[in-house]
C-alpha cells in the first residue's frame, strides 16, 4: 500500500512539473543556450564516462550568457555542481569551491529572473541531491 501511494504521488509530482515547465519548453531559446543544456542533461542522465567531457563542454557553452540570461545562468550553476560531484573523491577543497560557485550561480539566476520556474526547479533539484 505505501509502494502504491509513493508510486502515486511521484506521478502526481511529475504531472504537474510536465504543466509547470512546459511553457519552458515552447518558447524559443538561443541555439547555443539549447546545445549548453542538452550537455547538462545528458551528463546528469548518468553516462560515467561522458560525463565530465559533457560537463566541460556545458560551461564552455554557457559561460558567455551567465551575465544575461537566467536559464543559461541557472544550468552553468548547476553544472557546477555535477563537477563539483565529479572530483569530490580526488579533491575535497576543489568539489566545495565548484559546489559553493554553483550555487552561486544558481541563486543569481533566480534574483535575475524569479518568476523563471526553471531556475527555481533547477535550484530545488539541486539541492536535494546535495
């Protein structure tokens, strides 16, 4: 009975992020914000032996609009985070600065744009994992 419910409300949870960032998805984002966050992702989805190749290409990609667009900001922070998750076990004190960075980036996309849900999505997701 608790499987069923989790299993429930998981799907409620993930229904409403469908309605809630959707509009995210229709409106038209530069091609080189769109090729920064489709590295994003995929090195999030959990290819182990991309991922730093695809986290390193993100920022790259990101870097220039860190300044102007929110969204951009908000994904470069979060790559971040994953490269901070990357070198943790080699490097300590390396994985908090690139941690601290991230979520600097993070909380400066949301005071950019706070009724982005995106960056707000993306902070909370964030988090959790930390």
């Amino acid at each position: 009975m608790k499987k069923t419910l989790k299993k429930i409300i998981l799907l409620g949870a993930c229904v409403l992020m469908g309605f809630v960032c959707g509009p995210l998805f229709a409106q038209e984002l530069n091609p080189q914000i769109q090729k920064g966050i489709d590295c994003h992702d995929r090195a999030r989805s959990g290819d182990p032996k991309n991922t730093d190749a695809l986290i390193e290409e993100c920022l790259k990609t990101l870097e220039p609009f860190t300044q102007t667009d929110a969204i951009a900001c908000a994904v470069y922070g979060s790559a971040l985070t994953i490269k901070a998750s990357i070198v943790v076990e080699t490097n300590a004190i390396k994985s908090l600065e690139y941690l601290d960075k991230g979520n600097e980036f993070i909380d400066k996309a949301v005071s950019m744009k706070p009724d982005e849900i995106y960056c707000r999505m993306l902070r909370l997701e964030n988090g959790i994992e930390v």
